[in-house]
C-alpha cells in the first residue's frame, strides 16, 4: 500500500510530466530547490501546504487537483 507522501508525489510527477516541465523548471516558477522536488515526487518528504501552494501555482492548477486519486 502505497503511502500518503508517495501517491501525492506520483500525482505531482503526473501533473508535471503533462505540462512538459522538468524538475527544474518547475523548481524555479515555483521557487523551491530542484532536489526537494524530486525528494517530494520519490515520496521522501513531507510536503507543507505553504509549499503545496506554491506548485499549484507554479503549475496553473488549483490545490484540490493534487488529490485527485485514491489513497
């Protein structure tokens, strides 16, 4: 069973990958370091809302589209 942190970072990864952003670029429009990216895609931290925020934004999305999946 996968963990809350993992299904929310496969469902970043997702939303990233549609947009064809890198890691990167969206570290930049969202400005948080590229590694903590990765860190929350792999399920390796746990996101803040303030940081969930800012990749919504970053991303055009509205916060709620992130759980758009079964946990």
């Amino acid at each position: 069973m996968a963990t809350v942190q993992k299904a929310f970072g496969n469902r970043l990864r997702e939303i990233r990958q549609e947009q064809c952003l890198t890691q990167e670029e969206l570290s930049h429009r969202a400005g948080l370091n590229r590694t903590y990216i990765g860190d929350i895609e792999r399920g390796e931290k746990n996101i803040t809302l303030g940081s969930m925020n800012k990749l919504a934004k970053a991303l055009g999305i509205k916060l709620r589209d992130f759980f758009d999946w079964e946990y």
